[in-house]
C-alpha cells in the first residue's frame, strides 16, 4: 500500500465562497495508446468532493515549478502538501528557500507552506517567455484531461 500520493497537479477555482484547490495524483492519470488522460467522471468526483459547482471559473492547473502569484507575492509551485487541509507547498523564485534560510540563519522549517482557503484573496497563474520577461497566463475554459505522450 502507497502511504503518500506523489502530486501531479492542482487546479484552482473561483467560487462564490472562495479560491477552491482540486489535487490530482499520478494515480489520477490513465494511460491510453498515443496519450494520457484523467477520466471525466473521476475529475467530476474530484470537485463534488471539494464542493465546486460549474459555475465556479477555472484559473488554472499548476504543476511542479509553475509560477504562482498567492496573494500579491509571486513563488514556485512544489506541489500539494495535504489534500484534506488545501495545504500547498512553495518555493522562492531566485533562491531555494531552504538555502535563503541557511544564508539568513533562520532555524524554523525550510518549507513555504500556504493554505487555499476563504481568507485567500488573489492566486493567478504566470509564464515566462525565452527572456525571462513575466506575463499573467490567461485562464483556459477548462481543465485539460488529456495529455499527448512523448515519442
């Protein structure tokens, strides 16, 4: 028996009570012939069980190492770290915290750990293009469920 389940992503939503996280594990993806793919009625138990109704607005899947904007301060996405609590995991953007904290001498827990919760008031998602330059992704309509696999 697994005891943990390795994070393949997070998709936030919008709702009317607040900023929603929905995780999704390896154990989530299918593998077809040419593709992956997350089964429709899988994801719709996904977001029964954090109470997401389709009117809430997607914004966005955030994998390893995508940058996040979490109530006005940008980081590195790590992953999920409690699915029961909405617990994510981050990281700074130039440095690793964990050395930040070396440098600094700070003793506490190596870990950015934030809560997607009611009180949360902003997340969106960032890219970067080939200069380094920041730009705020725009929201696709929907979460993408299939996945072209490699050669």
């Amino acid at each position: 028996m697994k005891l943990s389940q390795k994070s393949f992503r997070f998709d936030v939503y919008h709702t009317s009570t607040g900023y929603k996280m929905v995780p999704l594990t390896y154990l989530d993806v299918k593998k077809k012939d040419t593709y992956y793919y997350i089964p429709d009625k899988t994801y719709k138990v996904l977001l029964q069980k954090k109470n997401i109704d389709q009117d809430a607005k997607f914004i966005g899947s955030f994998y390893y190492n995508d940058l996040i904007k979490f109530n006005e301060e940008m980081f590195k996405v790590i992953g999920v770290n409690n699915i029961k609590t909405n617990k994510i995991e981050l990281d700074m953007i130039d440095i690793r915290y964990k050395e930040y904290c070396e440098l600094n001498d700070i003793k506490k827990t190596p870990r950015i750990i934030k809560i997607i919760s009611k009180n949360t008031n902003q997340i969106e998602k960032y890219t970067t293009d080939i200069l380094g330059n920041l730009y705020k992704a725009t929201p696709p309509k929907k979460p993408q469920l299939i996945f072209k696999r490699g050669i």
